[in-house]
C-alpha cells in the first residue's frame, strides 16, 4: 500500500506549524498499515517523535478510560444507565441533579455546563484535601438546562463519572483501570502520571519521552509529563475527563481489542461484548454514543470516509482516534498542538484532511470498500 501521500500531508502540517510534533497510527482489520512518527517532542529540542514518545492524550480520557471503567462496573451488575446521581452519590440527593441519569453523563445530555475553571479555588487548597473540595464544587454546580434536554459536551459530567466509579469501586480510577483493563490486557504504556512524575517520585515511569505541551501562564513552566489540563492538574492529575497519557500504539491497542470484542470475539472477562455494543450504539437526538462521538453529518473532524456506524474522540492537546465498526479501520493521531500555546487551533482544518487521504489511500487498495 502505497503511504506517500499521507507522509507528505504529515510533513505539510510540520512545515505551516499545524503541529510541532504528531504520530499518525492507521490500520484494516487488525493490521498495521502505517505508524509513523513526524516533527519534534519540543521546539528546539531536537528530539525527533517515535513511536515510543507518550502524548498527554487529553479528552481521550474520556472514552478509553472512564467510559470504560463504567463499563466494567455495569457488567459487574453494580452500576445501570438508568440509575440517578441522586441514588449513586448521596452528595447530590437533593440537589437539582438528583434525577440525571448515568447515560446522561455519559451522552452529554445532562444539562451541565461544559466547563468551569475549579482550578483558580482548587490551587488555594493542600493538594491532600483539594478532591473533597472539588467535590463539593461538583454538587454545587447549578445547570443550564433540564437534564435529558440540549446536548452540551461537558467536562464536568464526566468529573462526576469519575467520581461515581471510585465510589463504587472503592479504588482510585487509575488504579482499579490498571487492575481491571490495562493490565490484564498488557497495554503499555497507558497511565495517569498524576502528581508523582512531577514530583520525582520514582514510579518506573520518569524514563519515558514525553510531548512537550503548554507554557502555562499561571504554572509558569513548560508542561513535559505532567497533564496539561488546568481542573485535572489541580484536582491531582487523575481525573473523568483528561489525565490520562500513552503512545499511539497503546491506544491502538486498546482500540484495536474494543474492536475485536464488538466484532464477536471473546472479551476476555474484560469487557462485555453486550455492555461494548450498547455503548456504541448511537442515542436517538444527540448525535453521539454512550462515552463516544460519532462523526457529524456535516464538517466531522472525522472526514468525508468513515461511516455511520463509527465512533471516536477528539482531546484538546491535538489528539483523536476515529474507529469505523463495520470495515474495521483505525486512525489514531496524536500530536502536541498546544505546544507552545494553545492559541493554534490549525488542527481544526488539518484532521479531516488527514483522515480523508488516509481513507482514501485504504479504499484505493480495497476495491470492495464502499465510498
């Protein structure tokens, strides 16, 4: 299969500044058709991106870490969608989000609003008492439309998403994540730094290369292994919607078995092949699924190719990852696109470019694929 068009437009994205530095990662039915590192880890550094450089992935947190690990407890039997916040976390019996719903969250029709800066109170606090402070943050939060209503992409839904598997599960999200998914799985890496790898607390993670992000205005430092997102920072790096880190291949990897099982093959005692299905079929009015988007029917960052039955995600640093169910093609494309400053938001016209020639390039090969 000849890849030289997508290298070339990778180059292009290097050369107008689109990215610093990205790894493009495709493959059809299970198999690698390319993987390929393009630009710098940091401007100026010199070090080149490889396949084994870790991207701070952002809202890809999202679907591959605490929809998942929602999954995993609603298999257990201990968690439905239909269960209210006001049963599951008492802190919000009686509030006006008693009566939200766990696919509520989960398909952003909650009525939450997408974001609040909690760092700013956060950051006043001792790190050790800075969660329950969040916390109360959460259940005070007030919404902006009746839940079940207007889809509104929100953080803070899966904040409290986070907070309801840790609640249940009587562990910390990253680790019942490694103890549950990631490590029978083998996947590697795919981790929360959180706080220690700032700290220099040996955890046998401080050897790998990271993808410079932000010079953070209010850190006042350049951001390398440490998450670039202000509330996750702030809360202890280890949060519902962003924190987690890896390389393109770990998230292929992942993809790449959550593909398997939805095609019929064995989860493994991971996942429930049934649980994987209702999570990505479509919600009727919202335009997503369960933890997952799907491409739009207009401007989908996703291209012109991938088809209906598809799902992805899109993390703020400059990562996606885009799934076609049906023709089991991957794209998982990582770069640090905040890097200097997350002004540059070139990536916005950059990614279904991409995708297009990447599907273009598959099609071309595969006559049997349908346009």
């Amino acid at each position: 299969m000849k890849t030289t068009r997508i290298e070339e437009m990778m180059n292009q994205a290097i050369d107008e500044g689109v990215f610093p530095g990205g790894i493009l990662l495709a493959s059809v039915e299970g198999n690698l058709i390319f993987h390929k590192g393009f630009g710098v880890t940091k401007i100026h550094s010199g070090v080149p991106v490889t396949d084994n450089i870790v991207f701070d992935l952002a809202s890809l947190t999202k679907p591959l870490a605490t929809t998942l690990a929602v999954m995993k407890l609603m298999a257990r039997g201990l968690l439905q969608l239909t269960d209210s916040l006001g049963d599951v976390l008492p802190d919000f019996k009686n509030t006006d989000k008693a009566w939200i719903a766990i696919s509520q969250l989960l398909n952003h029709t909650s009525g939450l609003p997408a974001y609040q800066p909690y760092f700013e109170k956060l950051i006043c606090f001792p790190e050790k008492v800075r969660k329950e402070k969040l916390h109360a943050l959460l259940a005070d939060e007030p919404l902006i439309h009746p839940p079940g209503g207007s889809v509104q992409y929100s953080d803070i839904g899966f904040m409290i998403l986070s907070w309801i598997v840790e609640t249940i599960s009587g562990m910390r999200l990253d680790l019942f994540l490694e103890q549950e998914i990631y490590g029978p799985l083998e996947i590697v890496p795919l981790f929360f730094p959180g706080m220690k790898y700032e700290k220099n607390v040996p955890d046998g993670r401080s050897h790998y290369v990271y993808a410079a992000t932000e010079n953070c205005p209010w850190r006042k430092r350049l951001l390398e292994g440490v998450v670039h997102d202000d509330n996750a920072y702030a809360s202890g790096g280890i949060a519902g919607h962003a924190g987690l880190f890896g390389t393109a291949r770990a998230v292929f990897d992942l993809l790449r078995f959550l593909l398997s099982v939805y095609k019929g093959n064995s989860g493994r005692g991971i996942v429930d092949k049934h649980v994987l299905r209702i999570f990505f079929a479509p919600q009727p009015g919202t335009g997503r699924a369960l933890g997952f988007d799907l491409p739009s029917k207009i401007g989908s960052s996703s291209g012109r190719y991938f088809s209906d039955t598809s799902v992805g995600h899109l993390g703020f640093t400059g990562t996606s990852f885009w799934m076609d169910l049906d023709r089991e093609i991957i794209v998982v494309l990582l770069t640090n696109r905040v890097h200097p400053s997350r002004s540059n938001e070139k990536i916005k016209i950059f990614r279904p470019k991409i995708h297009d020639v990447v599907l273009e390039t598959i099609i071309s090969s595969k006559k049997n694929f349908k346009d």
